[in-house]
C-alpha cells in the first residue's frame, strides 16, 4: 500500500512541473537553461604564462648593451591584453626593432613584429623584446620589467634579466685610499691591479700623477692582460700644520692603447688622501654678536693631541679685558679654554682679535683661535635679542671629568654666576 501511495506522489510531481513549463513557453516547449551562467563558472580568462621570468644573461663588457625577447604564452580562453610594460630603471627599454623568429607555439599575434605584442588570441603566443644598456652598469646586475594585463589571477608581473657587467679595464680597487696620522714619517704605498677583461690585447704606459703628494709605478704581470699600480703617497709631516682634516684629491692617468673604447685611453684612476691632524681645536674661531654686548659672554674651546703628548700653558688673548683660563679634561691629551668676554666688549673695525695658548708640540708652539664679529642683516647693528650667556657650553660629560691644572697653567677661572637678561627699554 505504501509502494502504491510513493508512486502516485512522484507521478502527481512531474505532472505539475510538465504544466509548469508548458505556461511558460509558447506550444508547451520547455525554455533551453541559461548558457552564459555555465560558462562563467567553466572559463579560464586569459591566463599568461613566460617561458621563463628570470633570464641569465651571463657576462657582458659595459658599454655593450643586449636583447632578449621574453616569449608569452596565453594559456587560457580569453584574449589576453597586455595594457602596460613598465622597465625597472632607464638602462632597459623596451625594444622596437623587429624581434628575432618564434620557434615556440603557434608565433607571434598580428601586429608584434615592432614592439611589444598588445593582444594574444588563447592558445597563441607573444613577446616583450628588451634591450639592456650596460654603459653606467658594473657588477652583478638584477634587471625588471613589470607587465600589467587583465590576467586576472596574475594582472601584474615582474621578470628579471640578471648577469654581470665588467668594465673592459678593471681597476681592484677602483681607487687608491690613504687614511694617514699627521706624524707620519715614512712613505705610505698601496697596490692597485688593472686587468683586461676583452680579447684584444692591452697596452698600458706613461702614468701622469695630477699632484706631486703623491707618485706612481706601473709594472707589468702578464703581457696584454694584466698590470700592477703601486701609488705612493708622502710622509704627511712635510705637509703644512693644521687643526682639521686635511684631504689630499688627485688621479693618475695611464695611456692605453685601447683608442675605441670611451673613457679608457687615458685611463683615469683616482686618489684620495685623508690626512687627521695632531692636534685639534674645537671650535676653530669664535663669533660674536655685533656691536657691543649687552652681558658677559662665556665661550669654551677644546683642544686635543691626538698623537704625541700634549702640554699647554700660558692662555692669553691680545686685547684688554678678556679672561682665558686653561683646564685639564685629560692630562697630556685633552684641555679646554674657558674664554669670558666682559659686558660692553666689541670688535672693531679692522681689529684683529686672537685667543693664544702655548704648546710644547714642536709644529704648534703657539695655537691661536681668531675671534670674529658676527653682524646682523642690517651690517654694524647690533642683533634685536640679546645673545644668551653662554655661546659654546662644554657638555656634563666632559666637565665632570675636569682635572685641576698642571703645575705650569694658570688656575682656571670659575665661570661666572648666571644673569638675568636686561630688560628691553
């Protein structure tokens, strides 16, 4: 009885969907389901696939620039369209001469034989020819291209072209570098090799130094392939003294007989000398404000040996009423001045005014701090604000490391009690 009661359901079932359709359809014929809604969920899109995103291509002279052409494939069912291709830097460009013959797939779309393929039918190929320019390059090289398309599970694609690029010369180290004590006394050297990096051979000879600081020797290791440069530079002592740093720029050119290639007949090698002083003065001179000053003013100048023990004694200054007073941060090292300028003190025009203490270093007997006039906009006026009390203040640090005096230096000055600023009238 049950069996009896399912059967009479299903077939009362498929009367009423036969009435269904028959109403909505003209003779009673059932309407052919929705088509682009199965597509929709079968479709690919354009896919885009390279034949390889990463080219290797291997060692290069600079100067000589290279191709390669990256091939696409479109994989999917849909057109792909490139819309951009985008270089990573100015020493890759897309090319627009003719790229080489397709032998993969079914060849380029139409309209790639100038540049970069817009459009490609599924199942058909394209291509990106670029070339890389290798003139400023030098070394391992890592090269992009970004490809923006309506792929729409990769829209954008980064592919590299990597190598190395080598100068037809090659400097190691590309220049000489001397980094010397001031006391120096003996000649320093440095060895440079040159190696020619093509197949032609080389001929270098007559090296030209643009500064007699320093000189230069070439000699060669293997006829046509390979030199060696030994610079050397002059004891620094024969040099004039002085506080700072002093550097020494300069080049040494070769003759080549490379004549074709740019930039190597002559071939330019550099020279930096760095010379650090013996002793330093910290700051070099002193400004003040122009016209007269409204207070005392307190500056404070550091001086340092930085090779061979350091005494000073004896601070002065060459015009009345400023106090210098000496004081030890480091015996035999390290000093500062305590420099007080009284209230109403002015530099006058065409005065010449020096801080001056003595040194027991043989190249810097007396050590002399210039002070200036620092003049405002309106030159000979004084500054609208008053300038604070201290111009230069020495840090916690190094005052809580002040030692008294030695035995031949005066007693330091205390410095004076802080003030108030006058009031503006």
């Amino acid at each position: 009885m049950k069996l009896l009661f399912r059967l009479a359901l299903i077939l009362a079932g498929s009367a009423a969907i036969a009435a269904g359709l028959s109403a909505q359809t003209p003779g009673g014929m059932a309407g052919a389901p929705p088509a682009p809604d199965a597509l929709s969920i079968n479709s690919l899109g354009p896919r885009m696939r390279f034949n390889t995103e990463v080219h290797d291509a291997g060692t290069n002279l600079a100067g000589d620039s290279f191709r390669y052409t990256f091939i696409i494939t479109n994989t999917g069912d849909e057109t792909l369209v490139l819309s951009n291709v985008i270089p990573g830097c100015s020493c890759v460009a897309v090319s627009e001469s003719p790229p080489p013959a397709l032998t993969l797939g079914a060849g380029p779309a139409a309209g790639s034989t100038n540049t970069w393929t817009r459009e490609i039918p599924p199942g058909q190929t394209g291509v990106i020819p670029v070339q890389v320019f290798t003139s400023t390059l030098h070394g391992a090289i890592n090269r992009t291209v970004t490809v923006i398309s309506n792929d729409r599970t990769r829209p954008n694609v980064t592919v590299h072209i990597t190598g190395e690029v080598l100068q037809p010369i090659e400097v190691v180290p590309a220049m000489a570098v001397f980094n010397l004590a001031a006391d120096a006394t003996s000649n320093n050297t440095q060895v440079l090799k040159i190696f020619n990096q093509t197949k032609t051979p080389l001929t270098l000879f007559d090296p030209q130094c643009t500064t007699n600081a320093f000189s230069a020797v070439l000699k060669t290791n293997v006829a046509g392939q390979e030199y060696e440069l030994t610079v050397t530079v002059a004891p620094a002592s024969s040099l004039p003294p002085a506080f700072g740093n002093t550097s020494i720029q300069g080049g040494i050119s070769l003759k080549s007989s490379f004549t074709n290639l740019s930039g190597m007949n002559p071939l330019q090698i550099g020279v930096l000398v760095t010379i650090y002083p013996e002793v330093t003065v910290s700051p070099a001179n002193i400004l003040l404000p122009g016209g007269p000053l409204p207070q005392a003013t307190t500056n404070h100048i550091v001086i340092r040996g930085n090779t061979a023990n350091l005494t000073l004694s004896g601070p002065g200054a060459n015009v009345p009423g400023v106090e210098v007073s000496l004081n030890v941060i480091q015996p035999n090292r390290q000093y500062y001045l305590s420099v007080v300028f009284p209230k109403g003190f002015e530099i006058q025009p065409g005065q010449s005014v020096l801080l001056t203490v003595k040194s027991n270093h043989p190249r810097f007997p007396v050590l002399s701090v210039p002070v200036m006039p620092m003049f405002s906009a309106r030159r000979g006026l004084p500054p609208a604000v008053p300038p604070p009390m201290r111009t230069t203040i020495l840090p916690a640090s190094i005052l809580a490391r002040v030692q008294p005096n030695p035995s031949n230096a005066p007693a330091a000055a205390p410095d004076p009690p802080p003030r108030q600023n006058p009031p503006h009238p």
